[in-house]
C-alpha cells in the first residue's frame, strides 16, 4: 500500500514534464480570448495544448521574459503575443526560429517580419473613447497637448503596454525632436496617467474624463455594455499619420521540442477562421485577411489611415526611450 | 543510521531545495549594490517601499491592537455565539487575499466617492486588516489556555479585572502579540495582490515586474534585498526573544473566564457580529450580487473545472507529503540534536518569512538550469516552493504536540531499550495523529490559496484556480470572475468544515 501511494505522489510530481502529441505555447494574449481559440485547436487536431497565459499583474510581458530566461533550455514551441513590437525583441535575441506559414499569404507585409520569425494576425487599433457629453472631442493624438482639452485627458502608463508601443511608434515617426516636444505639451497640458488602458476607458465611461487614447477592445466593452461613450478613428485626415495599429504575433520558438506541432498550431492561429472567431469574441479584433467579417463596430484595416510604421523600428525605440520615459512620468 | 545523520540528511534535503536557491540568489546579488542604489533612486521604487513600509506598520499595528481585544474578548468571556464570530473572521484567511479585494470592488464600483477611498492606502489597509486579524486572535486564544489560571485567580482576590488584566494577563501573552505583530507585517510587507487589485504601489509588486515584466534579474534580485533584510530582522527577533517564551509551556485544562453583565455581553457580541459583518459579509455580497444568477455559476464551473482539479489535486499531495515532512522536522527539533535542529528550525521560520516573490524568484534562479530541468518543467518546482513556505507552520504545530506529552514516555522507552525510531514510530506518530490532521488541514488551504508562488513557476498547462482567476482578470467578465471567486471560497471552505465536523465529532466520542 505505502508503494503505490509512494509511486502516486511521485507520479504526481513528475506531471507537467514533456510529453510527445503535445504542444506547449505561452500566451499573451488574454486567456479569456485565447483559450477557446486553443481548445477548438485541441478539437479539431488531437494535439493536447499546454499553455502557460500572462497576467495583468505582469504587465502582460511575463512569459515573454520566461521565454528570455528559457533560452537555452526552451520549454516552448510557439508563443501567441498579443502584439509584435514583444516578437522583435525576442527575434532580436536570436530565440525565434524562421516559418513561412501558407496562411500568413494575404497578410500584408507591414504586419509581418520580412524573415518570417513572427506574423501578426486579428490586430486591435489605438483609438480615442470619448464620453457622450464631452463639450469639445480629440480627433488627433496631437489634441493632448491642445490647450483647449486641458486636465480633459487621461493616457495608460507609458511605460508599460500598449501604450508604450504606441508612444515608440510616434517616437518613430515623427522623430525624437518633435515627439519629447509632445511629451513635454502632454504634461503641461495636466493629462492624468492611469494604470491600465482598461482603467482609463472606465474614467471616460464614468465621466471623470473626456477622452482617452485606448486599445479597441476597451472601447468596444464599455460600448457594449451600456456606456455612454463613443469613439474616434485618430488622425484621419489627409497628411495626418493614421491610426496605430496592433496586432497579434505568432512565432515559432527556436529549438522547440514539438516543432511538427507547432507548426500546425501556427497555422491555425494564422487561419482566417481564427481571425473570424477572434472578431466575434469580447475582444472584437480586427482581421487582417480581406474578406474576413470583422466586428462590426469597427472600420476594417483597409478602410483606416493606418500608421506607417516599422515595428521592428519601434522596438529599439522602444528599448531606447524607457529612461526618457521614466523621468517624464516621475517629474 | 543514527539520529544524528538522519538529521543531518533532513537538514540537506530542506537546504538543497529551498535555502540554497535563496543563498545562490544572495550570492548573485554581491558586487551589484549599484543597481540596487540605482533602482532605489528612481522616485517610483522609493515611494514604492515607503507605501509598503507604512502600510505594513499600520496594519500590523491596527491588527495586532483589534485583534488582541478581540482575542481577549473571545477567551477570557462568557459572551455567546463565540464560535461564530470567529468562524467568520477565519473566513478571509482561508482564501487567496484578492479575493476580498475583488468583492469590494464589486460592491463599490470603480468610480464615486467610495471608490475613490477603496483605491488607494485605506481600501489596501482594510483588506490587509480583515485578513490578518485572525492571527493576532488565533495567538492570543492559544495563548491564554497556557496562562495558569491560579495567578489570575490569586490575583482577583485583591485587585479588579482592569488590574488583574494589565498587570497579570496581558504580561503573560506579550510574546504572542509580539509573534503576532511580527507575523502580520512581515506577511503584510510581502503581500502585492490587493494592492494590484486596489491599483496601490507597494515594494513587491515593483519587485515582481522588474522580473516579470522587465526581465530584469539582477534587478528583482536587488529589489528583493531590502525584504530579505527584513526578514532576517524578524527572524533575529524571533530567535532571540521570543523563540525562548513561544510553544514551551503546557496547556491548562481552563482558562479563568470574567464574567461579564448581559447588557455588556449583548453590546460586545452586537458590536462583533456587526464588524465581522462588514468586513466579510459585506465584500463577499459584492461577489454574490455580480454573478446574479446560478447558470453564471455553472458555466464559471466548466471553464475553471481543469483548473480547480489542479488546485486540489496539488492541495492534497502536496499537503501530503509536507505533512510527513513536518513530523520528521519537528521531531528533529523537538530532539535539539546538536547544531542540526537549530539549522533546520531557523530555515523553516526563515523561509516563511521570506516574501513569496523572493522565494518564487530564487526557485526560478537555481531551478533552471538543462541538468536539471526536470525539476523546472514539471509540478516539482511548483511543490518545493510550497515545501519552502509552508513547512514551518506545520513543523510548528506539531512541536507544540510534542511539548504537551509526558517526556516520561520517552525515557521509560530508553530505558527498555527502543532506539529513535522506535520511539518515533510506537511513541510520537500515534500522540500525534490528531495534530497531524490539523496539519495537513492547514497545508492544505494554505497551498489551496496559494498563487503568488505558483504564478510565477507553474508548468504549462497546469494552472491552479487562484492562478486561473488571476489571468481572468485580464478583461474577463465581471460576473465570471465573482463567480470563480465564490468557487474559490467553497473549495476552501468546504473542506474546513467537513475537517471541523469530523474532530468535534471525534472529540465527543
């Protein structure tokens, strides 16, 4: 008797070591979105899913930097990022490995990496929720520094999320100069700094403040669920630099143990069927193939100004301006 | 084998899993000062650790203050409905401690003058308090039966009960509330989900995203310094003072009651079941009325079902197998072999309170390694995390067991010429069946509420329900996420009282 509780308890310590008919992928993404993604996936394949999500406490960049520590040692096969400018660093570390997925035809090149270590898929866009009753709108990125929308604004930490990726990418593009100028405007002009782009988009929905730079998939909830807010496309206009847009990121980790596996979940993720479930789901995410329903909120990418930009740019500038960041929120 | 080196092998096995990784950790961190001096310059890390610093300070403070009144109340009255209202003061410490924080939240909304209040150091402050009072209360209960009523009763010859209670009661039970002061900050300053859920800056959670979200090691290595300081600081005063005047006395069969009027008796009593109602029933109503109905209930069931069975299954085995491990512990400190028990007992109180993100951290360190990476990709990390925090408590309970038993048992069985197993086996295991019981009850839902630990080393695909809840907070549904906590509550609670109901019905057999 002593044996087999003995041989039980052993057992249960060795659960979670690698099994073959497997695949183990470590997500970004939202588990609330993700995992009926990966349980269709273990339906309609067989191929038992081990997935290991990121946290909100994380900043969402968790299992990224398990992924960095693994390098050596990678316990991963593929890792589903919830944006790319995460992919870039990670190709940057040598810790991805090249696939040209027959699903990733029809993306457009922007959203992928020109050596196919990563390929973006369902993006979400930047946008402005703005409450029902607020007197005057923002309908550009630049309207935080207007004087006209004093102490109306609130913006996400910069110096994690979205929002950092998004401060990057205006770095980016319209250089360092004009952006620190911006920066700088931004604080004289009292825009308040919340914790998440989740709490900024409850700030508008609740009045505290008018306007507020969030992902879609925040606007979207508190618009379907009966908030008093709307939202702007920003910078749409002509010679304005469009709408920043974020999609989601596969990639194929170098060394991965079930790598035939992994293949085929990388396909599915690229799918349109996916983007097709991804758009339908809370998160409301945009397809990035043409001809894929989208939520129906939302405009499709190909009717957006999209923001030009080179994510593997705005990674380094990313990386480059933390510091900068840093200073400008403690003063 | 000797007694000697089977204490000796105790010793390494406890040091090889959980000690090392931190002492390889504290190594690392030498000749890197500079990075801690630079984190500690940034505005965000300072205010951080000053947040955590007063806020600890004053929850164990307010906890230990309460709670001791609380405790006295409980056992030196004869007020009714006793029980209750400590039952649903222990409710909070059963369960992950976001769990209050999310039915708040529930209750008062994200937005308006009361939420204004809950975001912030007063919300982080009450929940911190509703789930530590329980351990001043607990300490001073187990405290004043070790109180040899014939002082107290000497003394009421002569003086009144304020006397008789500042001069004789409370200078016998100071070392609890000390212990429970201690306790309750060293816990508060290592806590960092309330305040991620209450939106408060506090020293771990910086701690935690300069690994978890910068992947910065040397820095949550460095972060991790001024709270492993602290620890040693309790550790010290525990060793020094208090180890002497904690679990050595024996217990009296009754504890002198004061006897109180009954508009007194009703007055305290409402007063109690008033404030136990606040704290506990109040955020817990929040949780009940988001979910709104039962099919809310049931689909939060089949999405967390994978998770909760994960939760149970590592609760049980590994409550298992830290029972084991606790006997063998406390009996080796209980025997002070040489050197060994010392080294064994002041780990396991060091390794309690080391914060979890210190120690989840430290296991990663020395863990992950391709040699060893058996050890880093299955649930056996996930257990040695849980071996590292938890096995003081049940060494502890367990040495008091064994301080309660005739020593005389042992000797005669020396003199007839039983040898250390012997004596374990026919002497110490079956005094002590009831006590393990309870051990293996506390393991149990303290690795069950467990989630900073786990988070950081699960295996893929092998998430617990505290864990599961967690990542659900990431824009899942409000209703779900009050469902998953009520969930949470009954798996917790449940096994408690079916524990309570069998040892009440044992005792009276």
């Amino acid at each position: 008797m002593s044996r087999i509780i003995l041989i039980c308890l052993l057992s249960f310590l060795t659960l979670g070591a690698s099994q073959n008919g497997s695949v183990t992928v470590y997500v970004s993404q939202d588990q609330v979105f993700s995992e009926p993604i990966l349980k269709d996936f273990e339906k309609e394949t067989g191929i038992k899913v081990k997935a290991l999500y990121d946290s909100e406490e994380s900043k969402s960049t968790g299992v990224m930097n398990r992924l960095l520590a693994e390098k050596r040692n990678p316990q991963a096969d593929i890792y589903w990022a919830n944006e790319p400018i995460r992919a870039e660093i990670l190709r940057n570390r040598g810790i991805l490995a090249p696939y040209k997925s027959p699903n990733a035809k029809g993306i457009d090149k922007v959203f992928k990496s020109s050596d196919n270590t990563w390929c973006g898929f369902s993006a979400r866009v930047r946008l402005f929720i703005v409450h029902k009753d607020a007197i005057m709108k923002p309908y550009s990125v630049m309207d935080y520094a207007n004087s006209a929308l004093e102490g109306k604004g609130v913006i996400a930490n910069p110096l994690f999320g979205t929002s950092t990726s998004h401060i990057s990418a205006l770095f980016t593009y319209l250089g360092e100069k004009t952006a620190k100028a911006f920066m700088k405007k931004m604080k004289i002009n009292n825009i308040a700094i919340s914790t998440s782009n989740g709490e900024s988009a409850d700030f508008v929905a609740s009045g505290k403040y008018d306007f507020a730079l969030v992902d879609s998939d925040d606007a979207i909830s508190r618009l379907r669920s009966g908030k008093p807010v709307e939202f702007i496309y920003p910078d749409q206009k002509d010679r304005q630099m469009g709408v920043f847009v974020v999609p989601n990121a596969v990639m194929l980790i170098k060394g991965a143990k079930h790598s035939t596996n992994a293949k085929k979940l990388f396909d599915y993720l690229l799918s349109r069927d996916t983007e097709a479930k991804l758009a339908k789901a809370d998160c409301a995410q945009i397809p990035l193939h043409k001809g894929v329903e989208g939520p129906k909120e939302l405009k499709s990418i190909s009717d957006l100004r999209v923001m030009q930009v080179d994510y593997a740019q705005v990674a380094k500038e990313m990386v480059k301006i933390q510091p900068y960041l840093k200073d400008w929120l403690a003063k | 084998m000797s007694q000697k080196l089977f204490s000796w092998i105790v010793f390494t096995i406890i040091f090889f899993i959980c000690v090392s990784p931190v002492a390889v950790m504290v190594i690392e961190a030498i000749g890197k000062e500079d990075i801690l001096i630079q984190l500690l310059h940034s505005k965000e890390s300072l205010d951080s650790f000053f947040n955590s610093l007063i806020l600890s300070v004053f929850v164990s403070f307010m906890t230990t203050l309460i709670g001791t009144l609380v405790g006295l109340i409980l056992g030196k009255t004869n007020i009714s409905l006793k029980k209750a209202i400590l039952f649903l003061m222990l409710i909070p410490l059963l369960l992950p401690p976001y769990i209050l924080a999310l039915g708040w939240v529930d209750m008062l909304g994200v937005v308006g003058f009361f939420s204004e209040l809950l975001f912030g150091f007063l919300g982080v402050s009450l929940v911190l308090f509703t789930l530590y009072l329980p351990i001043p209360v607990l300490f001073v209960l187990f405290y004043l039966k070790h109180i040899n009523p014939h002082l107290e009763e000497a003394a009421y010859i002569y003086c009144d009960k304020k006397y008789v209670l500042s001069r004789v009661t409370i200078p016998l039970i100071l070392p609890s509330i000390i212990l429970s002061f201690l306790l309750v900050f060293i816990l508060s300053f290592g806590e960092y989900s309330v305040a991620n859920v209450l939106r408060y800056s506090v020293f771990p959670l910086e701690s935690f995203v300069q690994f978890s979200a910068f992947y910065n090691f040397d820095g949550a290595i460095m972060m991790a310094m001024p709270m492993l300081l602290i620890a040693l600081f309790v550790l010290f005063i525990e060793q020094f003072y208090l180890e002497k005047r904690i679990f050595k006395y024996k217990s009296f069969d009754y504890i002198h009651i004061f006897k109180l009027e009954n508009n007194q008796k009703i007055y305290i009593v409402a007063i109690m079941i008033f404030c136990a109602f606040f704290m506990v029933v109040v955020p817990f109503w929040g949780l009940f009325s988001k979910i709104g109905s039962v099919d809310i209930f049931l689909i939060a069931f089949v999405k967390c079902l994978d998770s909760l069975l994960h939760s149970l299954l590592f609760a049980s085995v590994s409550a298992t197998i830290l029972t084991f491990f606790a006997f063998i512990a406390a009996y080796i400190v209980y025997s002070k072999v040489f050197l060994v028990s010392k080294l064994i007992d002041m780990s396991l109180i060091f390794l309690f309170i080391v914060p979890s993100t210190v120690l989840g951290i430290a296991l990663i360190l020395f863990w992950n390694r391709p040699w060893i990476d058996f050890v880093y990709t299955s649930v056996l990390i996930v257990f040695f995390g849980y071996f590292a925090k938890y096995l003081f408590l049940g060494s502890k309970l367990i040495q008091h067991r064994f301080t309660q038993m005739p020593y005389s048992m042992v000797e005669a069985a020396m003199i007839f010429g039983a040898d250390w197993k012997k004596i374990l086996k026919y002497i110490f295991l079956p005094a002590s069946y009831k006590v393990l019981g309870v051990v293996f009850i506390v393991f149990y839902i303290f690795i069950l509420r467990e989630n900073t630990i786990t988070m950081l080393v699960y295996p893929p695909g092998y998430e617990t329900l505290p864990v599961y809840i967690v990542t659900q907070m990431a824009n899942g549904k409000e209703e779900i996420i009050a469902a998953l906590c009520i969930i949470m509550t009954l798996s917790a609670l449940i096994p408690f009282l079916l524990a309570m109901m069998l040892f009440r019905k044992k005792e009276r057999a």
